[in-house]
C-alpha cells in the first residue's frame, strides 16, 4: 500500500471517529434523566414535598423562620390560648408572620406540570397522570399557604421567563376569590389524576380531596364572616381581602362535597376501648386508620431533617435530657372538654391522697392531650407543683415556692425533706407555666436515655379523617337544610363518641358548638389559629386575654393535695390585633414588585 | 552556543534544501556571454581576513563564483547588476555593480540571537521575524538553577513571568505562577496541553517558550493568560551514527529559611508574667502577682528543669535532596532518538523523613524518517511520584510546636517511652512518624503519548501535512491511614501512666482519579520564499480533544491494626464521589496563521481560531482573531547600509492584537438541571432522597473576551554589548462573570443566573537588558529583566453607592484590584508623656496605653482612630513589580552563574501565632522577645515613671503586637540570590584520554541569600495561607556531575 494511502485512510479513519461536541455533564442531571423514569419523578417529587408548608413539629411562625425548623416550640398555639411558650416568649407579635413567599416551589411544580407531558411517551399514563395530580396537589397547598396568610396573590401558572421584562414580571395580585377558586380547580383536577391509594407522605384521591374540603370550608367562612370586615379598605374594594357573600354557599358546597368523597375509605380511629390510651395511640399509630396524609420521620443518622425534636423540647423536665416544658396547655383549652372539679361546693379545695387521683375525674380527650401532675410517663410519675404549704392551709396563707427543683424543704419536726416543686417544676424556662404538659404527639414508648434533641421519629398527622368530619360538619350547618344539619350532628356525635363524650341532640348542635368541637379535636395541631381568623372571632374573643392554668400543692401538715386555678405563671395579656386577619405582603416583595399594592388592610 | 530547535528541523532542512539549488544553481549554469565586463572584487571579514569560498551570484541571473584562497573573485556582470554575497554563517549581503566599491567587501557574521529559532503555537519562528512577545529560555539557561520543581527553575528569568513559590514540601509543588500577572496560563507540553508540567525532569526540556501576548491566540478560548510551551528534547548526537549516554547526579541538603520557633521556659515566662502585667483592668488599682515566681526562673536557671525544645524536637537541621538522570541520545541516518529516566527523592525537614517524595520519570522520544517524504515522531513518557504525608498535614506540625509550652515535659516522668500529652494535638514526635499515627500517602502517575506523522507533499515545495494524535492517561490514588495513638501524663502518686487516647478509631480512607486526555491534530504548514524577498508562511490546522474525569473515595474504621479496607468495619463506613471529578468535555477546533515578510524587513502575521466546545451551549463557537506586525529599521538601508550606525545589529519595533477567550468559569450555565442528592421526604416510612433545583440557565452566557495589545521593541547593539527590550501590554476582558444587580419580584421564583457583565484591564511593562563580552579567555554574560503589571476593573456590577464616602470606600470601579485598606501608622509611643500628649483617641480615650504601643494617623481629622481613617496602604497578592538577573561567566571550563531575583510591591499580614504571642496562652515565638518591656520585670506598666525598654513590637499582652494598618501590613520587598552555580568541565583534551565525551562538575546553593526589610520571617512565605502555619522555604547546597560517555 502506498503511504499516500495509508495517509488517506488515517485521516479519514480519524474524522470519523470524531466526537460530537453535544456532550452532556455527567454531574448534572437534567429533565430527561428526572422526567423519565419513576424513580426520577419521585426524586422530585420528594423536594415537591418536602417544601410543603405543613405545620409540623418543625414550625415556627415568626420572624425569618417558617418550616422546617429547630423551635417548634413558637406554634400558633401561643396565640390563641392554646398553651404557653416557655419564658420570654409571652405575648407575641403575630402581624408579621415570616413572609412565607413560596414561588420558587411554586415554579418547581409549574415547571413539572409544564414539562412531564413532553417524556410522557415512554411512561405509563395512568403514572403521568398521578404524578401531574401529586404536582397540582402540591401547588394547590403551596397556593393555600398563600391564601390564608394574604389573601388574594399573584396567581403564576406557567414558569416564567427571567428574561422578560419587569413590567412582565410584576404580577398583581389575583383577588382572595380568584386564589381559592384557583385551589379548587387544582385539587379537582388532582381528585381526578389521583389514584385511590399512595404511599405514606404522598397525595391520593382523598387526600386532595381532604385538603379541598379544608380549603373550601376556609373560602365559605372568608365569604360568610368576612363579607363586613375591612370593608372599604383599599385591599378589599378591589377583592384582595374577603370574598363575596354570595360565594360562600357555594364554598361550602364544595368543602362539604369533597369531605363526603372520603366516607368509608378511613375511619376514626378506635382500635383500643381504653377510650384514654385509644386517643393517645392515634397520633401515634401509623397504621391508623384515621391518617390521611402524614409527614414522615425516620431516624437517619447523617440526616437531621429526617427527624424533630417534639419530646425533648416538650417532655416534663423530669423525662427529658434537654429543655422540657417549652410548650404548656393552658387550663382554658383543657375546660373547654369541661370544667376541671378541684373545689368541693363549699369552694374548698378537695383534698387528694395522691395527685394523680385526680386523673379519674377527668374526660377522655382532656386527660389523653395534656399530662397532669401525677400521670405516670416513661416508667415515672410526672412530680410537679407550684409550692408546698408548710403550715395549715387557709385559703391567705402562703406556700413555699422555688425557682429551681433543686430547692429542698427539710421539715424540722420531721425530718423529712421536700422538694418544692417536685422533678418536673413549675415556673419559668424549663418548668410548666400551668401545671400541664404536651401529651399529644407524646411518643411514651421512647425510653428516657433517648429523648434528645433532633431524636424524636413520630409523624405528623397532616390530614386525619377527624378534621374531614369537622369540615364536613362544619360546611353541612353552614348549608343550612335541615337535611344538612342532620348530617353535621352525625359527623360530630361520631367524633364526641370516639372521644367518649356525650353526644349532642339536635337541639344542642350549634354553630358554637360545632366550632368549639373544632378547637377540642384539633387542640395544638396549629388549626384553632386560622379558625378564628377565618371565624373572624378572634379580635372579639382575644382582647387583652389572660389564660389560667393548675397550680398542684402540698400540704405537708395535712399529707395531701389540692390544686388552684389561676392565672397562668406569666399572667400574660394576649390581644388579638384587628389588622390580624392578614398579614403584611413581604416586605422586600413590594419593593420589589409595586403593584403587590394595596397592602393587606391596616398594614 | 543556541542549538537550533531539533522540533522544527524541517525548516532548516528547506533552508538547507534552497542552499543547495542555490549552489547548484551556480555550478550548472556558467557565465554566458552578453554586453559585460569582467570585474573583480575581494570578500573579507571584519577582521581583515579573506574569507575563502563565499558566494558571488548576480542577482536575476545565472551567474556565480565562489571566492578564491585570497578571497578574491572574477566575474562578468554590466553596470547596474546586483551581486548577492553569501557565506554560511555570514549575513548576506547585496551590492550594486559600479556603484559599490568591491575592492574590499565585508561581509559581517550572522547574529546568533537573531539567528535563534523559537517554540512559538504549533510551530516556530526565527527570533529575528518574530511579531509576538515570545520569551524562551533554553535548557542550559534553566538547569543553573537546580530545584525539584521547573516553575522555580525559571524564576526570575523570564520577564513577565511571576513565579511565587510559597513553600519547600515536598510534593506539594506549592506556587503560583503567571503571566503578566493574568492569571493560571495553559500550559503545552510537546503541542499538548499538560498539567504535569512542575513535575518534568528538567533533563528532557529542550526549551520552554512563553507567549505573552496576541502569539497565544492560536490557542484560542485558553488563550487569555498566555501559554507555556514546553519543548522536549529529540535525538542527536555529537558525532554521526554514535550516541551518547549521559549520567546527572544531583546532591543536595535543605534548611529551612524564615522559619521561627518558638521561644524557651525563660522567655515564656517571663512574657507570661508580662501579659498578666499588661492586663489594665487587674493592675490599674493593685499589681497582680506574676504568673510565674522567681523560684520558676531558678529552677531553668539552674538546670532543675529543663526547657523543652519542642522545634529541636522534630525538626532537622539538614534534609537531603537527590536526583539521578540517565539519558541516551542519539542519531542515525534514518532515526534519532533521545532516551531519558530520572528520580528524584526530597525528604521533608522532619525528623522521622516521614514527610517525603519520590518522583520517577522516563521519556522516550524517537523521530524516524519512514519514506522520502514520511515521517514520523514518536513521544513518549511517564511520571510516577509518591507523597507521603503526615497524617493531618504539616502546618499542624508547625502550629503544634509554636504552640507547646517549653515549660511542658516532653515525655511523661522525662520517660522517652511516654509521650506527653501535648496540648490541643497529638504529641508533634508521634505526629511526624507514621509508624505511630499513619500515613498520608498519595501516588500519581501520568502516561503521556504521542505519535506524529509527517508528510512532505511531493510536487509544492514547502507544504507538509501533519498528523498529530496523543493520548494522556492520570491516576491519582490517596491512601491514608489515621492510626489511634496513645500518650500518657505521669502520676507520681502511685506511678503510674495515665493513657489518653486520640484519633480513635483508627481509620482507613481512600480516594482515586483518574483523568484522560486525547488530542487530534491535522495540520496543513506551507513555507516557502519567492524572489529572495517574499516569505511566506502558512498553517491551517484542525484539533479536537476529549477530556475526562472520574473518581470515587471511600473508608472504614478499623478494628483491626491492618491499613487496608477489607479490614474495616461496615459500621460508619464511607463511600462516594467528588461529583466535580466527573466530567466529559469534548473539544474541537480550526487554527489558521499566515506569517509573511517582505526581506525581513517588514513582518505581518495573522490567525484565528475557532472553539467549539461541550461546554458552549450547541451551536457556540468562540473565535479568536490576531494580528502582528513588525518592522526591522535595521534591515533599512539607511542603517544597514550607513557605517556610523553599523553598531546596530537589530532594531525591530513590534505589535499585536488579538481577541481571546477564556471558558474557564463556564460550567453549564446554560444548562438547566438537577443535582442529586439533595434533602428528601420520608415515603411508606423510608427517606428518599430528594434533588436541587440549579438556579435558572442563562443560554447567552459564555466566555470572557480578552483583548490583548503588545507593543514592543527589540534592540541589538554592538554585537551582544548591549541588547534591550521594552514591551508594553495591556488586557482588557470583557464578559466576566457575576449576578446582575435586578430586582425581580419573587414571584418569579428563581433567582438570575451569573450573566457576562464585569471588564478588567491588565496593564504593564517588561523591560530586559542583555550584555555579553568576551575579554581575553573570559566570556560573560548579564541579563537584567523587570516587569511591572496591575489589575484595574473598569467595569463591576455593584450598587449604587448611598454617599460619596461610601462611593470612595467601595466602589471597585476604575479602581486597581487587590487593594489593602488601612491605618496609616506614625509611630510607637516612646514615653507616657507621648500618650498623653497625643490628643488623638487610639481607642478606649488612650486609657490602655503604654510606651511602645502604635498611633495612627487621624486621617479624617475627627480626634477618634476608627474605620474611616482606613485608606488605601498596600497591595495583596502576587509581587507587583518582579526583577531578575542572570550573570554568568566562563574561563578555559570554569564557569559561574549567578541568578538574583527579587520583587517589590508586596506587603504581607500575619496572623495567629506570627502576630500574637502567647495566643490562647500559648507559647510564643522567640522573635517576640524583641519587645517594648519594662526595665525592672515587677514594675507597674501603668506607672508614668517606669523606665521602658523598646523594642520591635509593642509590649505583649494585648492580642496582636504588630499593630495594625502599616504596622501589620508589612513590606516584604527582597532581593534574592535565588541560585549560585561554580562549574568545572573537564578539557577535551583530558577527557579524550579517558575515554569520556564529557564530564562537568558544580556545586550550587538555592535560596542563597536574601535581603529585605522583612525581620525574622522569610519575605516569600505567605501569612494567610493555613494561618501562616505553611511549610518554610528551604535553602539548598548542591553539589553534582554531569558525564557523558
């Protein structure tokens, strides 16, 4: 062969093993690679997810904070009589939440509803379709987020473009109506994607649809309630507060619809006729028939936010390694299952042998949410008081307090010595401010050597059946027929019945009581805060308010206990401000966008 | 004497080739007869001396002598003819029948520098053609310097070019280096760009070309900090058909330089009870009794006690340093080759040697030539090296034994087997010694290869295609083994040896790499001349390459005292990947130049290139355009040819522009995408992992557009007496990266991609002198080189600044970059009657202060020193003015290189421990001895009467005793002789007789001597890097051979 030949074949041999220059980065994974494959969709789907603004355990509503954070302990709970916020934290500023603005997830599931169709070619449909209804559920609670903190928001579809112009880009604000409506079509849509059945922490059918019933129950009460606040304030001439009144039938309609999509696919649980133990065991039984939708923990060891902190941070200061108390209930939410009996009817205080006798006079659900004095937690007796009196009881004598458990009372004649107020303690930081404790999401089989911070695994009920039948009820009276309220008498006599509580007639079934059933059930799960908003109670009810709490003690001279009520340690005031129905748009948001103007009404 | 490139032999192979149809010319084709005369002439040479042999041709015709023994000739030519004279070595020259006088023509000898050939992007220019700013340096000019890494052998020898070496660790090759200060340059080693470059034996370098300016815009989107071209060598020989083997052996010691140590029992605690003195608030009212008694002091003094000596503990006075290279380099009729193994072992300055590196290299270079026209070139080599580290690193070595007290007992109960517990660190004897605490180990190896092809195309004289395909192979494997380690503080009690444990459990890790690299070039190259005047030269060539990286690590604890993963537990075990090891970038490229010269005399040159690359978004090409000019007034007949200015050899006044790229911080901006993992949400009761949004692509990012202007003149005067060139650049880039300064509503919910907005200007001066003589049997040579080079931003994306002040104080704008913002300080105070009358408020209101301390200038005038009396001091970072200068001499086989270099503008800071004695009540460091104290050890600091001492730096005892602004901020101006060489080659004469082609021997020092206004630290070590806590610099003595058989 000649050389000019082998030169010939080289060269050409060489250029066609040419390179393409299309190369993409190993490094990166891009859409065909997520959008592809069901184990890529779920990789997105679990940040879709997880930025869901869900009011666990790991939220906090002020300041810079939001989700996902170390002090769960500043809930909403502070706000409404709830409980009590250790120490410092009292009376609190609610106006200004934390500017939750979650447009980035907002443009993920945009950009996921816009692009998954383009792969669906290789994918099974009846898969697209769920993962589209998952995307639409997701961006439904993103939007809700929203709309219960601002009322009327941008509505953004479709991912916009960056380079687009700034007048493009400086979306108003859609009206409150034109959100919820928004909501609903989403969560329909996703009704209609959605399979019967997900996996745990993700959306099905009836999730969306407990969530739309939610929503919607939320809209009618804005158009019902809302219709004569702020009225002529700029943000509500145009529609960005309040909704119609005439809407609000139709709202209720909708919740009341939705709810009533999920009758006989879960139930209340009752697994335990310990009607106590049965209501403890619901909020940590997994398997419960009861949950909906649920934020999962689990323990990773290279991942703090696979786990939270709930029974360090809330756990009597006896049955805790760190913190303790952060968070206690305060007397008024515990009364309103009914009064608490620690006085005989000549208004003495009933002597009790032991403190914990005085569990038995207790309704299931008051003693199954909060721990008493007395109540026996990780293989101990909770031991808490406010004082022991050291001479005879008369109801101006004075008892001697501590300021730390450490402080000992050594009785001379006896010899004997007392701690004053017991292991747990009552008082400031670490010790309950109410002679109450957090039982609700108390994980009791968690042994004492574990309870750590960032060590606690429960999951959060973000959705439980409970709350359907409350919204179901709740949408059913406001509807009005007698049909209707018939129906909501059902579903909350269900709920008093699992909760071992006399049931209503149909005389007795108002909407107060409806509404008060609301806050019992759904004590602490951070519900009561945007019911009274939405009830637009909360000025009236929350003016200048102090809460009470239990104060135990003993009598040493008598060998027993008696418990006060009183104002709670702090005698904090709350007032519930009337701009609070609302908060403020972001702050640097309108700055940066105008026409987010008008701002929410006394803002 | 300057060897002419091997690489580029072709060209002197036309060159050779049109000498000999020249001459042939001349033999076949004899005088004919026309309307002519015969006329005579006579050739000589500057000295009077005839010179037999040279070449007499008439311009335009076929007619030719060559001279006689008497240097005559005789030829037939009419009025008006022009005669070319030409004699190999001898520049040509042309002159004018009846016109000229021919009785005597001299003819001058052809200047070697000019005649020089250089390495310049795919390809090589004469010096004397050259249009770019191109410096090269030759093996011989680098080798004076003996160093393990190439980048300091060629400090302070290229002009522009800025080495810093930060420290001596073996295999830590710890420098930066750049061109005209803009930044890290592509590095081409045999026409492939190479990342081992610090690492070659220099044994095997034939040259190394810098391209300083729009030369380097053949390489296009790499281009834009200049390129280092690196030449190995080729075979040849000194005599036909033999080759010669060569044996270098290198010996040398290290010391440390410029390192302190810590001080002694006495000295600390007497600087101890100095810091409780100082201490205001618990003296003010009483004295505070000292930290230590005069019972302490006696104890030392007597020798009860013995100071530890902590640096004496692990620190050697002398490492060696050793490097053999064997080469064999020969030539053939049809085949050359050039043979070459190298090692090279540093030990570190520790003790124990357990800090060390060995390096292996090997090279294979044959050239052979196949057909008449084929040719081919074979390249081939290898570098192994290990680095065995300690555990931890070095710097804790250095922060540990700065840091332990001298009063502290080295070993428990001064028992060797017991090492003590060294505070905050494993005992610095078990750190330094692998057989206690593990190991550090890092093997690299590179396999680079190439093969050329080389095709004269028959019929066009001048063009050749070449064919160019090289493949790189790199791994990287890291072991290490942190090994539990126990040591013990002693219980006189009941005599016993409390253990404690440290770096439990033990563990083993491990990390691998590996990188390919493959290039394709095909390149068409045309040379040719016409009519004796037209010089052309062209190239079009097309490259792709295919670059790719990979990697995983993983570790385990171990039970077990085995240092290998099998043995580890699968609890805690870790095992993953550096995801920015793994990448695949594929390249490919079209470069065309075309040099022309019309007699040397006028140069243009131009070229493009265009990049396409896996890194631009699809479709992006990046073209890179140049232009060079150069005009040779020497070549002018006005000076040529006028005797008063026949001193001038060369004059070439020279420029270029160019436009560049540099892709560097393109990483797929454009690109949209996921990385993973990243958080998760937990689904059926397991966590999943979830991904990461990127940020929103930017489809029209793309490269930085640098523009680089050159203008220069090369100057020759007087045959090598005086030589000069002063070039002046500048850079401007454009497109450099940053956020755009847009607000954009959240609800957008994506923040703006990195967009091409910022511009910088580089601008600067290089001047170098030569001068070089010979004065009976001694030849010398001197070479001076300076360049200067600052950074401006001229354009940065920043907010709008509130107020003037605000304006002056932060906007980056026209303003040069690496700015040092400070105090200006007067001066320490001598007395209290000083502080007192010191009106300005140094902080606290003066309260705190003692003789010694520094004031400042108030610059504002506002009474009060603070933040606003910051102005600009210093500069930061690489020297801004950097100098060199070679001298080197030679007398019958002796010769002498000296090298000095140096910089100025450069300031330095320190910190931790090099700027506070007794940091966290530690030791401190001797130096801090040289400090304001008080006369008498017990006076009351805050006594107006106490009698003061000065010193360097304030007294110690409040935080850092350097002061700040120009007190902290130090100029670390020097002057270095970077390397002395004395050498001895053995006469021809001798060696004759043995046997031996040739045998050279020398001794050299490095880091010989430096001068700076700098105390106690060396100027060149860096204060910021890991705290100042860096390995030193190292002086070196060296002696060695070189013999060739």
């Amino acid at each position: 062969m000649k050389i000019k030949n082998i030169f010939t074949i080289a060269v050409i041999g060489i250029f066609s093993a040419c390179d393409s220059l299309d190369v993409p980065p190993p490094s990166i994974i891009t859409d065909a690679e997520i959008f592809s494959s069901e184990s890529g969709v779920t990789a997105y789907m679990t940040s879709l997810y997880s930025e869901l603004p869900i009011e666990d355990f790991k939220y906090r509503r002020d300041g810079d904070k939001g989700f996902n954070v170390f002090e769960s302990f500043f809930g909403l709970g502070i706000n409404t009589g709830e409980y009590i916020q250790a120490d410092y934290v009292r009376n609190w500023d609610v106006s200004s939440g934390f500017g939750y603005w979650p447009y980035k997830s907002i443009r993920n599931a945009n950009y996921f509803i816009e692009n998954l169709p383009k792969y669906s070619d290789g994918l099974d449909s009846t898969m697209v379709k769920s993962w589209l209804g998952e995307a639409l559920f997701c961006r439904a609670y993103y939007y809700f987020g929203l709309v219960k903190r601002y009322g009327g928001v941008p509505i953004i579809k479709i991912p916009q473009d960056v380079h687009a112009s700034l007048s493009e880009l400086q979306v108003p604000r859609n009206k409150e109506e034109e959100v919820y409506d928004f909501i609903s079509e989403d969560l329909q849509m996703a009704i209609e994607y959605l399979p019967e059945t997900s996996a745990t922490g993700r959306a099905n059918k009836y999730v969306a649809a407990a969530l739309k019933s939610r929503a919607m129950l939320f809209a009618g009460s804005i158009a019902k309630y809302g219709a004569n606040s702020y009225t002529g304030t700029p943000a509500q001439v145009v529609g960005l507060v309040g909704i119609p009144l005439e809407r609000a039938n139709d709202y209720f309609q909708q919740s009341y619809d939705a709810a009533v999509l999920l009758e006989g696919k879960y139930h209340l649980y009752n697994t335990n006729t310990d009607k106590v133990q049965n209501y403890v065991d619901l909020f940590l039984d997994k398997a419960s028939t009861e949950n909906i939708f649920i934020k999962d923990y689990v323990y990773m060891d290279n991942v703090e936010d696979s786990r939270h902190s709930w029974d360090a941070l809330n756990s009597p200061r006896q049955m805790t390694n760190t913190y303790g108390s952060c968070m206690t209930p305060t007397l008024d939410i515990i009364e309103l299952f009914g009064e608490i009996k620690v006085n005989d009817d000549n208004g003495q205080p009933i002597r009790f042998d032991k403190r914990s006798d005085l569990l038995a006079t207790l309704a299931p659900r008051q003693r199954a949410i909060a721990f008493f004095p007395g109540e026996v937690f990780r293989g101990a007796e909770i031991d808490v008081q406010a004082g022991i009196y050291t001479t005879t009881y008369t109801a101006t004598a004075v008892p001697r307090t501590a300021t730390s458990t450490l402080q000992v009372y050594k009785d001379k004649t006896t010899g004997k010595e007392y701690r004053i107020m017991g292991l747990s303690g009552m008082g400031s930081s670490d010790y309950t401010r109410t002679g109450l404790f957090m039982r609700k999401y108390m994980n009791y089989k968690m042994p004492l050597t574990d309870v750590n911070l960032w060590k606690s695994t429960q999951h959060w009920i973000d959705l439980r059946y409970a709350e359907v039948l409350l919204n179901r009820a709740e949408a059913a009276y406001e509807l009005g027929t007698d049909e209707m309220k018939a129906d909501a008498l059902t579903q909350i006599n269900a709920i008093r019945e699992r909760g071992g509580d006399k049931l209503f007639t149909t005389n007795e079934l108002t909407i107060e009581e409806i509404r008060l059933e609301r806050r019992r059930e759904l004590a602490f799960e951070n519900q009561t805060w945007w019911d009274l908003r939405r009830w637009r109670i909360a000025d009236k009810e929350i003016y200048d308010h102090q809460y009470n709490a239990l104060y135990p003690y003993y009598l040493i001279k008598e060998g027993k206990y008696i418990f006060k009520k009183d104002l709670e340690f702090h005698k904090a005031r709350y007032t519930f401000g009337l701009q609070q129905y609302y908060e403020p748009i972001p702050g640097g948001e309108i700055g940066k966008n105008p026409n987010l103007l008008p701002n929410n009404p006394l803002y | 004497m300057k060897k002419q490139n091997n690489l580029f032999k072709w060209i002197s192979y036309i060159k050779r080739m049109s000498f000999i149809f020249l001459l042939s010319a001349v033999i076949l084709f004899p005088l004919s007869a026309q309307t002519k005369k015969n006329i005579t002439g006579m050739i000589l040479d500057v000295n009077g001396n005839s010179i037999i042999g040279a070449n007499v041709i008439v311009k335009g015709k076929k007619t030719g002598v060559i001279t006689g023994i008497d240097g005559k000739f005789i030829l037939e030519a009419v009025n008006g003819d022009r005669l070319i004279i030409s004699y190999i070595g001898f520049q040509n020259k042309e002159l004018i029948v009846g016109k000229d006088n021919l009785s005597k023509i001299v003819i001058v000898e052809k200047d070697e520098l000019l005649d020089e050939v250089v390495v310049v992007g795919y390809g090589s220019q004469k010096k004397a053609t050259l249009t770019g700013a191109v410096s090269a340096i030759t093996n011989k000019e680098m080798t004076t310097t003996k160093n393990e890494n190439i980048m300091n052998m060629m400090t302070g020898k290229v002009p522009g070019v800025r080495v810093v070496q930060k420290s001596a660790e073996p295999g830590s090759f710890n420098n930066t280096f750049d061109i005209r200060g803009l930044g890290n340059p592509l590095v081409i080693i045999d026409g492939v760009p190479r990342d081992n470059f610090t690492r070659m034996d220099p044994n095997e370098i034939e040259s190394i070309s810098v391209l300083k300016d729009a030369s380097a815009a053949v390489f296009g989107v790499k281009a834009a900090n200049g390129v280092v071209l690196i030449t190995t060598k080729k075979g040849n020989s000194s005599k036909k058909g033999k080759f010669d083997l060569t044996y270098s052996y290198n010996y040398g010691g290290q010391k440390a330089i410029g390192l302190p140590l810590g001080t002694d029992a006495i000295g600390y605690m007497t600087l101890m009870n100095e810091k409780r003195k100082r201490n205001f608030q618990n003296n003010y009212i009483t004295q505070q009794p000292p930290a230590f008694n005069n019972a302490d002091f006696e104890a030392f003094q007597s020798g009860e006690r013995i100071s530890s000596d902590w640096g004496d503990l692990v620190l050697s006075k002398f490492a060696p340093q050793t490097q053999h290279s064997l080469s064999m380099n020969g030539a053939g009729e049809n085949i050359s080759y050039f043979f070459n193994v190298g090692y090279l072992n540093q030990v570190g300055i520790f003790k124990t040697g357990d800090l060390n590196y060995n390096k292996w290299n090997y090279r294979a270079n044959i050239d052979a030539k196949i057909t008449k026209n084929l040719r081919t070139e074979l390249k081939v080599s290898g570098i192994m090296d290990t680095k065995n580290d300690i555990v931890g690193g070095s710097w804790n070595i250095f922060k540990s034994i700065w840091n332990q007290l001298p009063t502290d007992a080295i070993y428990a109960n001064q028992n060797p087997s017991y090492p003590g517990l060294a505070s905050g660190f494993i005992h610095p004897a078990l750190a330094i010694n692998a057989d206690e605490t593990g190991y550090n180990r890092t093997n690299q190896k590179w396999l680079q290869s190439s093969l050329a092809m080389i095709y004269d195309v028959p019929y066009i004289k001048g063009l050749y295609a070449k064919v160019l395909y090289s493949y790189d192979y790199k791994n990287s494997d890291n072991k290490q083994y942190s090994k539990a380690v126990s040591q013990y503080s002693y219980d006189p009690a009941d005599d016993t040896y409390d253990i404690s444990i440290l770096n439990s459990p033990s563990k083993v890790s491990r990390s691998y790499g590996t990188n390919t690299f493959s290039t394709m070039q095909l390149s068409l190259n045309y040379e040719n001349s016409f009519s004796d005047a037209h010089n052309f030269k062209g190239l079009l060539l097309f490259e792709e390459s295919v670059s790719e990286g990979d990697n995983f690590y993983a570790s385990r604890e171990l039970s077990l005292d085995i240092d290998q993963l099998y043995a580890g537990n699968d609890k805690n075990q870790i095992g993953n990947m550096n995801i920015d090891g793994l990448y695949k970038y594929v390249t490919k490229s079209i470069v065309g130049r075309v040099n022309y010269d019309y007699k040397s005399k006028y140069l243009v040159e131009a070229s493009f290139r265009y990049d396409g690359s896996s890194r631009f978004k699809a479709g992006q090409w990046a073209l890179a355009p140049a232009f060079s000019a150069g005009w040779r007034a020497s070549e002018e007949s006005f000076i040529k040819d006028n005797s008063s200015l026949s001193f001038i050899n060369n004059l070439k006044i020279r420029t270029s522009y160019g436009v560049v790229g540099d892709d560097n911080a393109l990483n797929y901006q454009f690109l949209t995408g996921y990385e993973y993992p990243y958080g998760g949400s937990v689904f059926d009761g397991t966590f999943v992992n979830g991904i990461k949004f990127k940020d929103v692509a930017n489809p029209d990012i793309t490269w930085f557009t640098s523009k680089t202007f050159d203008v220069g003149v090369d100057v020759d005067l007087w045959k090598g007496l005086l030589g000069f060139q002063l070039d002046f650049f500048q850079r401007n880039r454009s497109g450099l990266l940053t956020d755009r300064l847009r607000s954009l509503p959240g609800t957008l919910g994506a923040a703006l991609p990195q967009e091409n907005l910022n511009r910088d200007l580089t601008l600067g001066y290089e001047i170098v002198v030569t001068h070089k003589n010979k004065i009976g049997d001694v030849t010398y040579n001197f070479s001076g080189n300076m360049s200067i080079t600052r950074t401006m931003m001229k354009y940065i994306e920043q907010a709008k600044a509130g107020n003037s002040y605000e304006n002056w104080r932060n906007n980056q704008t026209d303003r040069y970059t690496n700015i040092w913002w400070g105090l200006t300080g007067i001066g320490q105070y001598q007395s209290y009657q000083e502080i007192y009358n010191n009106q300005v408020n140094n902080g606290g209101g003066n309260q705190n202060l003692i003789p010694g301390d520094y004031y400042y200038e108030d610059w504002n005038g506002d009474g009060v020193i603070d933040e606003w009396d910051k102005r600009p001091i210093a500069t930061k970072a690489t020297p801004t003015i950097n100098f060199g200068a070679t001298v080197g001499a030679e007398y019958k086989g002796i010769d002498l290189n000296l090298l000095f270099q140096g910089a100025t503008m450069v300031y330095v800071q320190y910190q931790e421990q090099l700027a506070e004695p007794l940091a966290w009540d530690r030791n401190a460091l001797a130096l801090f001895m040289d400090r304001w104290h008080t006369e008498d050890p017990d006076a009351d600091y805050f006594d107006p009467n106490t009698k003061w001492i000065s010193g360097t730096f304030a007294a110690v005892g409040n935080g850092s005793v350097r002061g700040s602004g120009t007190f902290a901020i130090q100029d670390a101006s020097y002057i270095r002789l970077k390397s002395a060489e004395l050498g001895y080659t053995i006469p021809k004469k001798i060696m004759n007789k043995t046997g031996l082609t040739s045998a050279r021997f020398y001794i050299n020092g490095y880091n010989l001597l430096t001068l700076t206004g700098l105390k106690y630290i060396d100027p060149e070590h860096p204060g910021d890097e890991l705290y100042g806590y860096i390995y030193p610099l190292v002086k070196t003595f060296n002696v060695g051979f070189n013999v060739t058989f």
